[in-house]
C-alpha cells in the first residue's frame, strides 16, 4: 500500500462533474489580493479565535502522555487537551500529526475544541514525527520515505488504538462521553483517520480493514488518497460515518517519491461512502497552512484567517454529527464565502448514534 499517493491526472469528465456539483457562487473564484486576506481577519471567526486564545489559560487544561505499547516496544507519546471548569467534554477527537509532525504542532485546533466544551487528543507517531528532519540532510529524502512505507502506516493506527484504550482506561475517562467519539488528522495524519474510519488497505491481494467501531466520525484536512489495485470507491466503500473535508486551491503533497494534486481531494471526497459528508475549499494556501508552517508565498493573515475558519467549521461539524443541530454549519458557510472556492455537502442529516 502506498500510503501518501502516486501522480495521478484528473479526467476532463471528473473535473466538470465537481464544477457542477459545487455550489453556485462558490466555485472557479478569484484568488484572494494580500489586501482581501487583510480584511478577512475582521469575520467572526478570526474575532472569535483571537478571544479564545486570550484566555487559554483560564479556560482549558493541557495533560501530556508518554507510554508505551510494551507489545509492540513502541512509545506513544499523546497530549490532551480538555474543557477546564466542565465535568464532563460533550465529545472527544482523537487526532493525528502529518508527516514530521508532533502531538504539539496541531494545538491550535485542540485548544480552540477543548474552549468550545469537546476533549481532544493528539498523538504523536514515534516513526514519521518531527525526528525525521533530524540529522544529515542528504539523508532526509530516505527518512521522509521510511516514514511514509506502508509498516509504519499501519503502525500508526495502532497507536492511535493504543492511545485511545489508554484514554478509555485512565483517571480522565469520566471527563468526556464515550459514545462520541470523532477521528482527526491532516494529511498522513487524514489518512490515519480514513484507516481508523473503514477505509480498506491490501494485504497478499485482499482488502483488510483496520476499522475501529468506536469511532463516529472523521474531519479529514488534506486528505491524501489510497493507491491501490482496487479502485478508490471500494477501498473506501466501509467508510460510512459522516466526514468533513478539508482543503484548499494549491493543497499540492510532495514528498520523496510521491506527489498528490489539490483534485485529488475532490477524488476522494466523492469516492467517500460517507452516510454524510462536507467539503470545505478555501481559495488558496499551501497543504502546510493547516499545521502551522508556511511557503512563501502563504502571508500571514492568510494563515490565521484559514486557521480560524478552520476551528470554526470543525466545531459545527462536531456539534452537527453529535447533536444534530445544522445551524452553525449553515452560517458558517454564508459567513466564509469570500474565502472558498468550493463548498459542498450531501443532503443527508449527520446524527452520531
């Protein structure tokens, strides 16, 4: 299994079918000006990001994890973050680190759940985090594809099944409802998730599934697709629970060896056998926008208006999926028109049994 992607071109025929299916006023947009993306940072979300930055202190408490899976002698190094005066989080989002990542780069997007009342816990993959940019860097092309091989791809999805039995088992089990409970990842970490949500990989010619029935749903921020002898739709055919897609215009992957386009998301979007599903396409940034880092043509209001509607959308994702109430899912997208190229969503109502 390759587990990042190969390079693949999208037909003329899939193209035109995602013009059509997007929604109208959304789709084929103008690139933001620098001075646009200056001006987005007056929308709601951005205000409302800076507030709960403000007052992380006061509002969430942070606990860090370091076991260890003594079957597999692997460290699981994990960091929760939580609501601070709540009893109990109305949902937990277990998520997981792109490549050269670490269970501290995402904290934005858990501190800003755990202020809106959910717990969330990232876990760091001890084989593709952040030691990958270490040492000589004639050798880091080899580093990043060790650590995009299939074993550790599969590896990862065990840890995230490790972290989370040790989360189901400790003190701070009380502190969340257990029967939501939502997968999270960008990019190796997307594809961790899509594992973890039913997504189908190859063993000696047979699809396997890795699925952990505990989960409910998945937010998947530049998804990268499966490659395969078997096409996208079926290996992606059990993935069923409601997912939420995000990306962006200019969401290339490149990495030693493989290379993934920004309609490769809309491939696996549409392939998605999710019971209800959304994807979000802001107008441009880098696929590294969402984890903190950013090219050079990324500016800086850009990253923190992409960042902040990014917190919001997944927060009205999760409240959707857990409670039903569609509200802020809806006026979410009327307030970041300006921003997307493409917004779309299934018709199907997203409620977490």
């Amino acid at each position: 299994m390759r587990t990042i992607t190969g390079i693949k071109a999208a037909g003329l025929a899939a193209l035109t079918g995602i013009l059509l299916l997007s929604l109208s006023g959304c789709s084929q947009k103008q690139a933001l000006t620098s001075v646009a993306w200056q001006q987005q940072l007056n929308l709601p979300s951005v205000l409302h990001s800076v507030e709960v930055a403000q007052s992380l202190s006061l509002n969430i408490d942070e606990i860090s994890f370091d076991w260890m899976d003594q079957s597999r002698e692997r460290i699981v190094p994990a960091l929760l973050f939580k609501p601070a005066h709540q009893k109990k989080a109305k949902a937990l989002i277990v998520f997981s680190h792109g490549l050269g990542g670490s269970k501290e780069r995402y904290a934005y997007l858990g501190q800003y759940w755990a202020s809106q009342g959910y717990a969330s816990l990232h876990v760091q993959h001890d084989g593709s985090d952040r030691k990958v940019w270490r040492g000589n860097r004639l050798m880091l092309p080899f580093r990043l594809m060790d650590a995009a091989d299939a074993s550790e791809a599969l590896a990862r999805v065990q840890d995230v099944k490790f972290a989370l039995d040790k989360m189901l088992a400790s003190d701070y089990a009380a502190d969340f409802d257990h029967q939501n409970i939502l997968m999270a990842g960008h990019s190796y970490g997307a594809n961790t998730s899509m594992l973890l949500s039913g997504a189908q990989v190859e063993q000696n010619g047979e699809l396997v599934s890795l699925k952990d029935d505990r989960i409910k749903a998945a937010i998947l921020i530049s998804a990268p697709p499966f490659y395969n002898d078997q096409p996208l739709d079926q290996v992606l055919a059990e993935v069923t629970i409601p997912t939420l897609h995000i990306t962006t215009t200019e969401d290339e992957i490149k990495v030693p060896g493989y290379y993934s386009s920004p309609a490769d998301r809309f491939e696996l979007y549409y392939a998605m056998a999710s019971s209800y599903k959304v994807l979000a396409v802001f107008s441009s940034g880098s696929h590294n926008i969402f984890s903190g880092w950013r090219r050079d043509s990324d500016t800086a209001p850009q990253q923190q208006v992409i960042k902040a509607a990014t917190q919001a959308l997944s927060s009205a994702f999760i409240e959707q999926v857990t409670t039903g109430d569609g509200r802020a899912m809806g006026l979410w997208a009327q307030q970041h028109q300006a921003v997307l190229s493409d917004f779309i969503r299934s018709d199907l109502v997203a409620v977490v049994n």
